[in-house]
C-alpha cells in the first residue's frame, strides 16, 4: 500500500460527483428527483421510481464486491455515492438497495451458481427479500419459531414472517427458519424463487402476504408473510446446515454500515436546507444566521454532522482494513449516527421554527426528510440490541494503551491518500478480538499531534487559541479513556444479573469515544491535506468534533461553546456556498454556487 503523492481530497469520489450532477439540482421544483418531486411522493405514499430509475444503475450493484461480479471496489466510494443520491430523498436506499441483506448472505455463504443468481438478478433490475425476524419475537431472534423442517425432496417452509424487506418486487427472498436444536445453531437459511408465486401445498394456501406501512421510508416496502408448508428445494440451502444465524449477523454488519450514509445524507440536506433559510431570511433586521443564538444552534449541528462524517469515513474505510473488527466498528458507528443525525434536525428545527413542519417554501422538504432519518434509526437491528452487540465487545477498550493490530492498515484505513487492500468479507467475524485498533494506537497519536502544534505549524495558518483548545479537548479525551477502560474492568467483575443496564450505558459512552478517536486519527493522517474546505493542519473542525463528542459520551446534550459553535458554523457555511458535501473529501454538487455575502458584507471567495 502506497499513498497517493499529490493527494487532494476534492478530487476523491468523483463517480459520486458524477452522479449527483446526473440527478440535477435537487431544489429545482421541475426536477423528478428533487424534493419537490419527494413531498409529493410523501404526501401520496407512493414509490420512488424515477430517482430509482436515475439512481438504480449506479447503486443497485454498489456492494456487490466486483470479484463477485457486482460494482464495488472501495467501500468509501460505495458510500459517497449512496450519500449524493440519498441526500434527496432518503428513500432511494431502500428502494435500489433493499436487497442487500439477503445479497450479502449468499455472498457469505451462498454456492457459486448461488452467488450467479443473485447477481443476475440484481444486474436485471430484479428484487431479493430478506426475511429474519417474527411478528410475536422482534429482535428475540432466538426466539424465532418459523420452522424449516426436512421432506422427501428438500425443506417444507412453515410459520411466519414479520417486517420483512419483500416488497411487491421480489423475484427471490432469503429466508432463516428455525431447522432444529437450541442457540444460534438451531438455525439455517435458504434462498427462494419467487416467494410470493409459490405452488399451494394441500393443506392451505402456500403463502399470504400483508403489506405494512411505516411512517417513513417508502421505498422500504415491508411486509408480514406467512408461509404454510411451503414446499422449498432442498439446493436451496445457503451456506451450511446451522449456520444461517451466523451468516445474516455477518452480513448486518454491511448493512449497519451502509445504512448511516442515509443518516449522513439527511443530516446534509437539513443543515443545507437551514442554512439557505437562515441566511435569506431577516428577524429584526439581520439575517437569521446573523443572530448569535442562532449561529449556536448551527454551528452546533455542523459540528454533529462533521463528527459523523470522520466516523462514517473511518469504518467504511476499515472494511478493507479491518473487517474481522466490523462487529464492532459497525456498531459504534450506528448508535453515533441515529444519534447525532437526529441532533442536527433537532437543532435545524429550532433555528427554521414552525417552517420545520411546513412542506412548502425554502425548507419543505425538511419535514419529510426528519421522518425518514428517524426511520433509519430501526431499520437493520433496534437500538438497544445495536448497543447490546457492542457491550459484548467492550473488553476490545479494557487497554487502550496499545493495539497489536498492523500500524500500516491503520495509516491506510485514516489516510485519504492511501489505497485500500481488496475487500475481504470472508473475514467478517462475529465478535472483534483483541484491543481495538483505534483507542489502542491513539496514544501514540495524541504524542505526535502534541508535538506536531508547534510555532512552525502555527505559522502556517493554525490559530494559536484553536491549538490550545484542541490540547484540552485531547487531555479530556485520554481522561475518558482511562475513565472506561477502569469502569469496563468494574463491570466485568459484577455478577452477571447486575451487568445489563450499567454495560448498555457504557456501550453508548464507549461508541461516542471510538468516534472521538476516529477524529484524531483522521486529522493526523491527512493534516498535509485539507480537510471539509478547511486549510491543511487546521484544528477547528477537529476541536468542535471532540468538544461535541465528549459531551455526548458524557450524556450532555448542551450547545457547544460560541467560540467552537462559531467555528464549525464558518466550516459549513463555507461548503454550503461552494456547493461541496459536508465531508472530508468535500464532493462539488449539483446547483449553483451561493454567491450571498458574509456577515461583514463580504463576497466570500
């Protein structure tokens, strides 16, 4: 692996570039996939079909890694892509990628003339449910009943199957059914031709479907199916005998992943949407991002969103580098992402007023997108069993002091620069092992980033104040690091009955720090470069990400400071007018540069 000599970030992701201009300004009211066109899908709870149109050669085979005949090559270009589309209506992740699930399950384990299907099938524009979880069990997925019992010429299919990704598309579906014995080996998975055209078995009717609607989401399509002794093919069976549980956890991981760059492409467009209000509008005769309580609020969310951002970055990123950590990684970045993303339309709220419920004028779209994010939030794995995946996992943070992971896969998992190593999913594991690679390098990190705000540095455009907040932010960041390796250690000692709740709690506490961490890695990594807009070695993104950070690993919820909210406000403000995604690698969008002057009357540059 080698880095990239003249790296310049803008110059990343261009497909996404490309396509996001294909898919035209999305604040045009002419524009099929615009929000114009998404309110009235909304309003009418209708499909998505012209933006899957648009969009649907570009994403449908995005995660299908290109050795198995798909598209992708590199995660994080996967993930720019499904941002620049989503960001105009969240809906057309589901409605291109609902398949990824059961995709992603054959790829695991699926034969190869399996793995063929699949992929022609998605290739044609066809559909693949994925069918796991029970109407009276919901995420007690060992408690599933649905039973997949043996016959004279396979499987007979038996029970019922609840929020299922089936659609009235589906040309084939994955199913796991209970096929004997206790724990997760009890159960197993098949793949199904035309789940909902099935011959009828002589006692009743093979299959019957009901359709379910979610407030939200309406490319999602989920369903609730009951299968009567549904006669299935005994090749059917993906992967071994037992192991179907095994197979979807690993494949949930990919979809945990994938499914924050909805969260990413919401928070995006509410910030955008915000600041295109706030700066037109007038109260009391200045612009509303005139007034400082307002500017608070934004700031705040900028920095919200710039942390998601740089954690998104990292474990998409670590796909490549690290995949056998993906249960964790994964994990983290979820219960961050619904989190934070749900913040920046809290605090976009409250800056656009009753304007935030309105479907009409500058911000419409604003409402329709919060109830898609907040969708997002339970698609894949709830909440508490995200956070309950991750407290399984917390003796990977019990020692922080060091890793024995490959220093060259963490340079090549932060570094923009760097080329990935082939994808790898074979190496999905259920639980990571060992220290985590990001807390247990970062002290070595925090040594160098200290002696790297020197004079010299400084002198070449990194504010001496910004500097010595972002030495604070980092003193607090290892204080809350030693704080959770000791309270992690504590818990473990605990009788087992006392450890749920206190473990859930540290779970959520440990996510926020491993985003913290992501952050410095990614500034260290790239401080030769420049990063969301901002000069090479500036620290004021990465200073408000971290004061945002800590407090919400701390539970507080509170504004940041004026002088970081101001800060991440400016970094915004500027991509905002240049028309750039709030990223890192800050990708050219379609529309028209904003050429509104600044708060002292300047034309911003």
């Amino acid at each position: 692996m080698t880095a990239v000599a003249d790296f310049a970030p803008a110059q990343l992701y261009s497909a996404a570039a490309e396509l996001d201009a294909a898919l035209g300004d999305p604040t045009d009211p002419d524009n099929d996939c615009g929000f114009a066109a998404m309110i009235t899908r909304a309003e009418r709870g209708s499909f998505p079909d012209a933006l899957t149109d648009a969009a649907g050669p570009a994403l449908r085979l995005s995660y299908v890694p290109a050795a198995a005949g798909g598209d992708l090559v590199r995660y994080d270009e996967t993930f720019a892509l499904v941002r620049v589309a989503a960001r105009r209506d969240l809906t057309v992740m589901p409605a291109t990628m609902i398949d990824i699930t059961a995709t992603s399950c054959v790829l695991l384990a699926g034969s190869a003339e399996q793995r063929q299907r699949v992929v022609e099938l998605l290739r044609g524009g066809g559909s693949i449910g994925f069918a796991f979880s029970e109407p009276d069990h919901g995420s007690d997925l060992l408690a599933n009943t649905c039973a997949l019992m043996p016959s004279a010429n396979g499987w007979h299919l038996d029970g019922s199957k609840w929020l299922t990704g089936f659609g009235n598309r589906a040309e084939a579906a994955l199913v796991i059914g209970h096929t004997g014995g206790r724990g997760p080996a009890a159960f197993s998975a098949v793949l199904i031709e035309n789940p909902l055209d099935l011959p009828s078995s002589e006692q009743e009717p093979t299959t019957s479907i009901r359709f379910q609607r979610v407030a939200g989401m309406r490319g999602a399509q989920f369903a609730e199916i009951h299968f009567g002794q549904v006669p299935v093919a005994a090749d059917a069976l993906v992967g071994q005998l037992g192991r179907g549980m095994e197979t979807a956890m690993k494949a949930m991981q990919i979809v945990r992943a994938t499914s924050t760059a909805a969260n990413l492409a919401g928070a995006d467009s509410a910030l955008r949407l915000t600041l295109e209000f706030a700066r037109g509008h007038v109260v009391a005769n200045r612009p509303v991002d005139h007034h400082l309580v307002n500017r608070r609020e934004l700031g705040t969310a900028a920095a919200a969103l710039i942390a998601c951002d740089a954690a998104a970055l990292a474990c998409v990123r670590a796909m490549h580098t690290f995949p056998e950590a993906q249960s964790l990684w994964s994990g983290t970045l979820k219960t961050v992402l619904t989190g934070l993303s749900e913040e920046v339309f809290a605090r976009c709220a409250d800056v656009l007023g009753t304007r935030s419920v309105l479907r009409e004028g500058p911000a419409g779209a604003f409402d329709v997108l919060r109830a898609d994010n907040a969708a997002v939030r339970y698609f894949d794995t709830s909440p508490t069993a995200n956070l309950r995946l991750v407290s399984m996992q917390l003796n990977c943070f019990a020692d922080a002091k060091h890793s024995d992971r490959d220093p060259e896969l963490l340079a090549a998992t932060f570094d923009l620069g760097r080329e990935l190593p082939p994808l790898e999913f074979d190496r999905l594991a259920l639980s990571a092992r060992g220290r985590d690679v990001v807390t247990g390098e970062l002290a070595g990190v925090l040594a160098r980033v200290r002696a790297a705000l020197d004079p010299v540095v400084l002198d070449r455009g990194v504010l001496e104040a910004d500097a010595a907040l972002l030495l604070q932010e980092l003193e607090l960041l290892e204080v809350e690091l030693r704080s959770a390796a000791a309270d992690i250690r504590a818990v473990a000692a605990q009788p087992s009955a006392q450890r749920g709740p206190v473990q859930l709690d540290l779970a959520a506490r440990i996510a926020h720090l491993h985003a913290a961490a992501a952050c410095v890695h990614l500034w260290w990594f790239n401080r030769h470069h420049s990063l969301y807009g901002c000069p090479p070695g500036a620290v004021g993104w990465l200073t408000a990400a971290l004061s945002l950070l800590l407090e919400r690993a701390s539970e507080r919820t509170a504004r940041l400071p004026m002088p970081l909210a101001d800060t991440a406000f400016r970094i915004a403000a500027r991509l905002w007018r240049e028309q750039r995604l709030f990223s890192a690698a800050p990708i050219q969008l379609a529309g028209p540069r904003t050429d509104l002057e600044d708060e002292k009357g300047r034309t911003p540059a």
